[in-house]
C-alpha cells in the first residue's frame, strides 16, 4: 500500500494543482487558472480558451488520483496506533471521532493562520484550574470556529495531545450515544474532548447540562462548536446557565479583519468584511477577492442569510423544549415560510438603510448636492450635468416608487409586527445585528432611538448594491448615457459608504471603550456630532466627525465649531476636550482647533 501511495503520488505532482474558472465581465470571458504553491500562499494566472480546457481535463485526472490518495492514507491511519496507543477502533466508540496520528493531520490544517482575539479565552479556558464549566465557541458559518480548535490543538505539549478527542457530531448522535463514548474516554484517561457542530445533536440543548454537571465537573475540559449558535444561545441561558465560557466569533472588528487578512484598507472591509472566506486571497487581485468572498454579490449574501442565519434559527427553535419556543413564529413555520420571513426581515433593514441614504441625497437634498458635486467635479472625466438636465420632481416621484415597492411573495401566512420583533431578537442573539444610542442635546427631551447596524457589513453592503443597481432599471434612468449612470451610481455607493463607515466607527468604539464611557450619535435640532464619546469618570466628553474622504476641508469642521451646539453639549455632558475628524487621509493635522486622525489607524488603535 505505501508503494501504491508513493506511486500516486508521483503521478499527482505532474499534474496541474488548483482549479480554472471562466468569468464574464464587460460581455466578454476570462478564463483564470487559481492553485496554492508550497508556502500557501494563492496564484491566478490568466489563459487561453483552448488553455482552459486541457487544465479542465488534467485538473479533474488529479482530483481523481488524490481521492483515491486519501482512501489508502485513511486506510493506514486506522490501521495506525495514536501516540497513546489506541485508537478509535480499539476504543470502541461509536461517534465519527479523531485522535492521536489522524487528529495530528487534522489540526495541520491550521498551520500558518493567524489567531483570533478570542483565541485567547479558549485557551485560558482549557488551561485554567476551573472545573464545572464547559466552553462554548459559537458564531456564524465562516467566521473561524474549527480553526480555533486546531489551533489549539498545535499548540499542545505531546503529553495534552496524546489525551486530546475531536469529535464530529452528526445528526444520527443523541446525547446518550455522545455520553457513552465520553465515558470510554473518561475511563481511558482522555482529558481535553472538542465536539464539533454539537447543537447537529437533535437533544443537545436541552440536555446540554451532562457536559458540565457531569464530565466537567470531573476535571474534563469539554469545548462545544457549532454553526447553529442560537442553540448555543438557548443552551447558555438554560440548561448551561452560569457553567459556560462563551467564546463568540461572529462578530470581526476591522482591527482583526486587518491583521488576518494583512490588509488596512476601510473599503475592503466594508466592501467584504464579515467573514473570513477571503482569508486565503491577496486582496490585490480583484477578480479573485469578488469571486471568492462570501458577500461578492447579491445572490452569495442571499445564499449565506438562507444557510447560515435562517437555517441557524429554524434548526434551533425547532429542537428548542421540543419545538415548543416557536412564539409567534409558530405559523410561519408550520407554513414552511419561516425561512423566507428570516430573509425578509433582513433585507427589509437593509432595504431601509439604503433608501434613507438616496432618499437622503435626492429627496431631502432635492438632488441639489448631487448636481453640483457632479457638476463641479475636479477631475473633468466625473463632471456631469446629466441631475440639471433630468426631470427632479419626476425622478423624486419615481425614486420613492420604486424604492418602496418589495415583492410580495404569496404568503398564506403574513409576518406579523410581533413576529418581527422576535426575529430582530434572535438576530441580536446572533450577535448579527447590534444597536447605537441616538441622543438628543436637549435637557428637557427624553429621545429613545436606536440605530440597527449590521455586524458583517458585507452582507449590507452587496445587498444595498444590488438597490442601488435596480434603480439602473427605471426608464427615466436609462434615457441617460452609460458614463452618466455610471457617475449617479458611483455618487450614491459613494454615499451609502460614507453612511457605513460612520457605523463601523461608532459599534467598534461602543465595543471596545470601557462600560464607564458612553458612546452615541448626538442630534441637534439642525445638525449632528456623528459621534460623542463620554466618560463618566472624568464628565466630559470627546466629539467626533467622520468622512469617507482623503482631504482636509474647513467645511468637514462646520458641525464640530458650532457655538451653539457644544454650549448644548457641554451643559448636558460636561467639558469637550477634544473635537476630531476621522478620515482616510494622514493623521496629525489640525485645523480651527479640530484635529484629524486616519480612520484605519483609528480603528486599529482600539
């Protein structure tokens, strides 16, 4: 068999590695040829029609001769003793487990991938003297869970390896056949167990107690992964109440989405940021970081909602006190529209996002600021006079139109307001929405108003583009040259960027400051500080513009140099003692007072 293997393998090294894709752009195709070298790191190389095809044909011979690879290694790896000297067979167990030389492959995998910030609690977890808790890493697909495991894994002394399980939960295992093999394991001196995609186990939540009452207890460290991380919610909040350190991986600042993907570019982030399905891409190519990326388009964001966040909460509720927590989601289920009312929800905030962004720009502004700004360009090729020439209340008329109509699927059962309601909640829970604090500079009004920001703005972003796009479609749109739709789409993208920006900001500052400082947008009865940041230590207070701009302008500083609005400020949240912009130019520059600071490094400062 190990001649067998060799043999293979020679022939697998003369044939091409990677994958060819064919892409369509501007009416004509590009055919690409993509592979890994030996250091990992990613090729794309543009070829021939006829190219394309003989790598196709070569490609799909070295797929077949790597299958049959992998069946003899796993043949000789089962038939391979672990460093402990048994192995799964031998043990008897009856979940798809790993350990020893086939766990040692496994982890490999991980090797050369940046960490986490949350990899530190894991690792405190397991090594720490704590008993009666298990550890729960949860989060949206793509966002890192399995690598935290192998990580670890590489991490461990040859001693902690050799008394390491991975498990891989399946949805034929129950609690029972889980809490048979762990007492094998228990009996045989396994310590460190991690069992992946748990909440797949139709009995796990509410059951879930076992893993920390019983073998947690015992001194066996237990983490818990899953891609359903509403059961992990639920889980935490009953039956694991108190005896759960909960690593949470959903949610990636820009400061960490900049370090793993070595990139410190604002629009990248908000372009794609989320997940990290384009960890492996150089984000200088293009073409590869919009075909690979979760959130390319509008169809990927459609994709990954329908798999990774309405499937999360339909699997959860369902297996939740036996189906038994559906609420007012109970119809709309038992209809089989849940799924759909999910997906709609969230497209719904994102379609409100952005029609507040051109409504903002073309109705309350009545196109005005567009028009000039296009007009005016300072480069000649971005001037355009296509907004003076167009019929402005007609395409007011038609943008709110076409703007407030959405598909109306025929729904026998309609999402009702408090259904909605329980929706938002279990988004919040999913840690895939999050909400700031919009505040009023008078002392004499109370305002309760939240803003909603999505915490991967990808998904945001490539659905409010497909918006935008849309309006492409409108008659009184296509009368226009092809350089003067492209300049209006380019202005309100630019815009709805700008919006986005400001949001990033202000959830990753709330996140990462202290609980003793506040931060919030603060509203005047004209105008607004975009961000206030107040410590309640000291009472006083930090105010904050932000552009999506690479230029200093004295017009930037209208809203901070405003008399009338910091007397406000001052009187209800104690001494400014400081007024920024945040922006993408270089930092240190200050003007009126007013000091500006590279919005990356901003970030990455937090």
């Amino acid at each position: 068999m190990n001649k067998e293997i060799e043999k293979l393998q020679k022939e697998i090294n003369k044939l091409p590695a990677g994958g060819v894709t064919k892409k369509k752009i501007n009416n004509t195709y590009y055919f690409y040829h993509q592979w890994k070298d030996a250091t990992g790191k990613r090729h794309y190389d543009l070829v021939t029609e006829t190219e394309f095809a003989d790598l196709k044909v070569l490609i799909e011979k070295r797929r077949e001769l790597e299958k049959r690879l992998k069946a003899y290694q796993k043949e000789i790896q089962l038939k391979t003793p672990t460093s402990a000297g048994q192995d799964v067979l031998s043990l008897n167990l009856t979940s798809n487990a790993m350990l020893g030389a086939r766990l040692s492959v496994m982890a490999d995998q991980a090797k050369g991938y940046e960490k986490r910030d949350c990899y530190e609690i894991l690792k405190n977890y397991v090594y720490s003297r704590e008993s009666d808790k298990v550890c729960l890493i949860y989060g949206l697909r793509r966002t890192g869970k399995t690598t935290l495991i192998r990580q670890l894994l590489l991490d461990m002394k040859p001693e902690e390896f050799s008394q390491a399980v991975y498990i891989k939960a399946t949805p034929s295992d129950t609690i029972a056949s889980i809490n048979t093999d762990l007492k094998l394991l228990w009996e045989k001196g396994f310590k460190y167990v991690f069992i992946d995609e748990v909440t797949l186990i139709s009995d796990f939540i509410d059951s879930a107690s076992l893993f920390s009452d019983v073998y947690a207890a015992g001194g066996m460290k237990i983490v818990l992964s899953g891609t359903d991380s509403l059961g992990f919610y639920f889980a935490a909040n009953e039956e694991l109440y108190d005896r759960a350190v909960m690593v949470h991986t959903t949610f990636i600042p820009f400061r960490e989405h900049s370090r793993l993907l070595r990139t410190d570019s604002v629009d990248e982030y908000i372009r794609y940021g989320g997940t990290l399905k384009a960890g492996e891409l150089g984000f200088e190519n293009n073409d590869a970081t919009s075909f690979d990326a979760s959130f390319r388009d509008d169809e990927s964001a459609r994709r990954y909602i329908d798999t990774a966040i309405c499937k999360n909460i339909q699997h959860s509720l369902a297996y939740y006190e036996n189906g038994g927590h559906f609420r007012h989601l109970k119809k709309l289920y038992e209809a089989d529209e849940l799924t759909n009312a999910i997906n709609r929800i969230i497209q719904d905030m994102n379609h409100e996002f952005t029609k507040e962004v051109i409504l903002q720009e073309f109705v309350s502004r009545d196109l005005r600021s567009a028009a000039q700004m296009l007009r005016s360009a300072p480069d000649v090729n971005m001037q355009t006079n296509a907004l003076d020439e167009m019929n402005i209340s007609g395409v007011i008329v038609k943008l709110k139109s076409i703007l407030s109509i959405r598909e109306k699927e025929d729904l026998s059962e309609q999402v009702s307001q408090a259904a909605a309601t329980e929706i938002r909640e279990y988004l919040k829970a999913l840690d895939l929405i999050d909400y700031i604090d919009i505040e009023t500079a008078s002392v004499d009004v109370g305002m309760d108003e939240k803003k909603v920001i999505f915490t991967q703005p990808g998904m945001r972003y490539c659905q409010a583009e497909a918006l935008v796009y849309s309006l492409l479609r409108d008659r009184e749109f296509k009368l226009l040259s092809e350089r003067e739709k492209l300049l209006i789409t380019h202005k309100i993208l630019e815009d709805v960027r700008g919006i986005m920006l400001k949001d990033i900001v202000l959830i990753e500052t709330r996140k990462a400051l202290p609980k003793s400082k506040m931060v919030f947008k603060l509203q005047f009865d004209v105008g607004e500080f975009e961000m206030v940041v107040y410590d309640s230590k000291t009472d006083s207070c930090e105010i904050y513009e932000v552009k999506h701009s690479d230029k200093t302008d004295e017009k930037q500083l209208k809203h901070l140099l405003n008399q009338e609005h910091m007397k406000l400020t001052e009187k209800k949240y104690g001494k400014i003692t400081g007024k920024y912009v945040l922006y993408n130019g270089a930092s240190g520059i200050v003007l009126k007072d007013c000091e500006y600071k590279n919005v990356s490094e901003y970030l990455k400062s937090l």
